[in-house]
C-alpha cells in the first residue's frame, strides 16, 4: 500500500470516529513535516512548535478535508502555514550557531564545510519566502511537481515555473556569498 493510500485510509479512520487513528495519522507524517518545518524555520524547537500547532489545527478541521486522497500535500500545507505565522512571531536565530552546532570546527576541513555550510544559509536566507518554500519542498522534501502543486494550491506550470526561478535566484545569491 503507498504511503498516499495508507493516509487516505487514515483520514477516513479518523473521520469515522476510529480511536487511534489521528495518532497514526501523525505517525505517518510526522518526519516529512518536521523536515519542512526544520527547513523553513531553521529552529528545530520553533519547528516542533510550528508542528504541534499544525496537528492541532489539522485536527480541527481533518473532518472538513474532502479529499482523503490529499492528505499529504493538505497536512504540508497546513505545517507551511504553520511556519509562516511562527516566522511573523519570531526573529532567526544566529546563522553562524546554526551551521557549526555551537562548537568551533577542530579541522581545516571542517571549518571549509562550516564556511560552505554557512554560504548556503546566508543564500538560502536572502530569497524571498516562496521561492524558500519551494526549493525546500523539491531539494529538501523530494516532493514531485504534482505534489508541490497540491501542497501549494497551484497549477503544475506555476510549480514548474516558480521552481526555475527560485533555482536561479539562489543560484545568484549563492554566487554572491562566495564573491564576499
């Protein structure tokens, strides 16, 4: 069985009443949404934040969800939201404790890939929040174009088209970084 069966078989669950089911449901789609929210957040606690307040809306309105089939772009779309209010809320935290996990690189090599580390995030940190939500869905989550389309509420070319552009635009941010 897919994973977009099992969730739709759990939506159902859930809508029928079936105990358990929603617990399962989070199961499910616990670890992609972490890594958008992670992705999108850049603060794994904001983002286990982001995530309680998306299931809790997610149960609110699961009843509401028409098309059990759907449920992994609905449930994407939902944490994305999530994340946006978080990021209204709150300022970033520092880019620099973020790529070296709080402690000094030892190696030459390590401090070249905290560098590089570093480089990505200043570049991935000057986009705009769309084309941010994007590359995260494609690059970090691997979702198809269909999914994107789904999870974003828009039609494939503008999946595509947006994608492209977002490519390009971090492209040159990221050659920007490196030309500092």
């Amino acid at each position: 069985m897919s994973r977009r069966q099992r969730l739709s078989q759990l939506v159902r669950q859930v809508q029928d009443g079936e105990e358990g089911a929603f617990e399962a449901f989070v199961r499910e789609t616990q670890e992609p949404a972490y890594r958008l929210a992670c992705s999108l957040l850049r603060d794994p606690d904001l983002a286990q934040d982001a995530l309680q307040e998306a299931y809790l809306a997610a149960y609110s309105a699961i009843h509401q969800l028409r098309d059990p089939e759907a449920a992994h772009s609905w449930t994407l779309r939902i944490v994305t939201y999530q994340c946006r209010r978080f990021q209204r809320r709150t300022r970033p935290g520092s880019l620099e404790a973020m790529a070296d996990g709080g402690h000094e690189p030892s190696t030459p090599a390590e401090s070249e890939g905290t560098e590089q580390r570093l480089d990505l995030g200043r570049a991935f940190d000057e986009l705009n929040e769309q084309d941010r939500t994007v590359l995260t869905l494609r690059e970090v989550m691997q979702l198809s174009y269909d999914e994107m389309a789904r999870a974003l509420k828009v039609p494939l070319g503008t999946v595509r088209s947006r994608l492209a552009k977002a490519r390009l635009r971090f492209a040159k941010a990221l050659q920007g970084e490196r030309n500092r």
